[in-house]
C-alpha cells in the first residue's frame, strides 16, 4: 500500500506542475509568498485520488479507505513538519530514478528548491548517475544548475559525478553551455565553482575536456588564476602532453600571473619523467630569479635523474648546492649517487659520499620531510 501512496503522490505532483507551475527557466512561481505550498499540492492529490478511485474497480472499499487515509497522513507530515517532507521526497526521488523517470524526479528536485526545502547532494549526485548512464544530457545539465543553486558550497563528489557522468557523452557545446551557465550562476565567486568543475574533468582522466572548458570560458566573466593554471599543467603533464604544459606556464607568465612553488615543482616533475633534463634547468633557474627555492623532494628526484642520464657532475652540483641551502640530504639522495657513481666507475668518489651518509646518520632528513611542500 505504501508503494501505491507514493504512486499517488507522484501522480499529484505532476499533475499539479502542469496545471500551477508550468517549468519555465528562471521562472517565478505563481504561489504567493508566504502561502503554504502544500494546500495546492493538497487540493491536486485529493482530485487524483478521486480519479484513481473512480477507475480503480479491482479494489474494496477496505483498500482505497486505507489508501485515502495514508495519503492524508502524508500530507500532513509534510505540511507540520519540513524534515518529513524531505524525507518523504527523497524516497520519492530515489524511486523515480529507479523507475527510470529522470524527468519527474528532476522537475521535483527543482520544485522543491524553489520552495527551500533543501534535499542532501547525493539525490542530485544519484539522479545525475542515471542521467550519464542513459546519456541524457539535457537532464545531466538541468540538475547540476540546479544543485548549484541549492548549495552554497557543492561538494568535491557532485563536481566528479559530474564529470563522470560526462565520460560517456561527446556533445563539446553542452558542455561548454553548462560551464557557461554555471559561471554566470556563481558570479562573482565563479573562480573557485570553475576550478573544481574543471580539477573534477582532470582528475576523471578527462583532459579534452577540462582544457575545452578552460580554453572557451576564458572570455566570459571568469578570470582564470595561478590554482587554475597548476590544474591545468598538472594535468598535461600527467597525460604525457608536456610540450602543452609548457606553454600553459607561458600563459600563465603572460596573463601577469606569478608562478608559485607549486607551478615549478609541476613542471620539474613532470619534464625530468620525460627526460626533458635541460628544461629543468632553464626552470631552476627561474626559480631561483624569483626567489623560490627546490624543496627536499625537487632535489631528490632531479639529482636521481640527472644521475640516472649519466650527467653526474649536475648531479653533484645539485647535491652541493642543496647542502649549501641547508636543506638536509635523505638516505634516498645518497643511495642514488653512490649507485650512479659505481655505475660510472667513480668507485673512490663513490666511497666519499657513502663515508659521508654514514657519518650523517643522526642528521638525515626524515620521511615527514619527505613530501611535496604547498601540496
């Protein structure tokens, strides 16, 4: 019986949305303010619930009494007590999107936002599941904006549902209309909403589209920032793209942005993982021309990979310079230039910077040292 009020419930909502509130962008409801939103939704419920009985021939007077009765209670719950009501369409919604009736449970998402009756993210995050699954990217799109009205602060797993959801769907101008909308729903703060929107692309292994959103939305009212170029790189680099990555720090450059220790231990990372040894170099440089200085972890693995590539004295002269900065050397910097050197045959030199790490013991940086600073 509990599944037939539901039905019900369903039925007079919608019936209520054609007749009361047509759905509209943007629209204004026709209710008044401060009026009860249940009354009409009330007086709609007993219409079909009269319909329902009317042509419902297969059930006793016993079962439409206790369905009547159900259905008032419900009613009620959710005209006293706002909690119930969430409750009460929450599992609604849920059934809805079980039932495959995205556009139902979409409708009645944006109905009850609009009368603040605020749901959790996950039935937006679930809906927009089912909508990825079935690549309706009208409904995709339509609930997103709408739980980025509904929330003041969406949380990181609405911005991968999102982009997961999109993993299926190849339609560039949906996209690029929904970040669109969503900029200029979330004006002036847009920054920040369109980082994470495109951070969620990349870290979906989305990259297409995470640089379609960067590159097109760039003349709209949203500004990039240092956050979002390191997104960027940080991407690129990941997917092999390094000679792209290079070029979106120039831009950085050239849009007046100053890069941070973040932006340069991105790019250190990722070029001496390609073999691009004499791009760090240019990029040390940079670093040091702008007061920024390698960490314990940037030293590691360039000395590690200078050394690897048979350049030994740069090797030696990071491992110099690093001591020279105070930053203490790991068991990890000396293991790796007394392998490199007894590689080369340096064996007397070899035995120097094992002496060395020996006598040092007491005095090697740790692993809570041992991590990438500003991440």
């Amino acid at each position: 019986m509990r599944k037939n009020i539901l039905h019900i419930l369903a039925q007079s909502f919608f019936l209520y949305r054609i007749r009361v509130l047509p759905m509209k962008k943007n629209s204004v409801t026709s209710i008044p303010v401060g009026a009860p939103w249940i009354m009409p939704l009330f007086a709609c419920i007993t219409e079909v619930v009269s319909n329902y009985k009317q042509i419902s021939t297969q059930t006793s007077p016993e079962d439409e009494e206790f369905r009547d009765e159900n259905c008032y209670q419900i009613l009620n719950a959710m005209q006293n007590a706002p909690t119930s009501a969430r409750e009460i369409c929450s599992s609604h919604i849920t059934k809805l999107c079980k039932a495959g009736n995205l556009s139902a449970a979409a409708r009645l998402l944006q109905f009850l936002r609009e009368r603040n009756i605020f749901t959790a993210p996950n039935l937006y995050n679930t809906l927009m599941e089912v909508a990825g699954e079935r690549n309706d990217v009208e409904i995709l799109c339509q609930v997103f904006k709408d739980l980025v009205l509904s929330c003041k602060s969406l949380p990181s797993t609405s911005y991968r549902t999102l982009a997961r959801a999109f993993s299926s769907i190849n339609d560039p101008l949906c996209l690029f209309q929904l970040a669109k909308d969503v900029s200029e729903l979330t004006y002036p703060s847009n920054t920040l909403v369109m980082n994470r929107l495109i951070c969620a692309f990349a870290e979906c292994g989305q990259s297409e589209k995470a640089l379609m959103i960067f590159d097109e939305i760039k003349s709209l009212k949203y500004e990039p920032d240092l956050v979002t170029y390191n997104t960027i790189m940080d991407m690129l680099g990941r997917s092999g793209q390094t000679d792209k990555m290079v070029n979106k720090f120039a831009s950085l450059k050239e849009a007046g942005i100053i890069p941070d220790f973040v932006s340069f231990n991105t790019l250190l990372n990722h070029l001496r993982k390609k073999g691009r040894l004499d791009l760090c170099l240019v990029y040390l440089k940079d670093m040091s021309a702008l007061g920024i200085q390698p960490d314990l972890l940037t030293y590691t693995a360039l000395i590690s990979s200078f050394g690897q590539s048979g350049n030994i004295e740069e090797a030696l002269r990071l491992f110099n310079e690093m001591k020279m900065r105070q930053i203490r050397p790991s068991v990890y910097v000396y293991r790796s230039l007394v392998n490199c050197l007894k590689k080369m045959g340096k064996l007397e030199l070899a035995m120097t910077i094992l002496e060395e790490m020996n006598a040092s013991t007491g005095n090697l940086a740790g692993p809570k040292e041992f991590k990438w600073k500003g991440r």
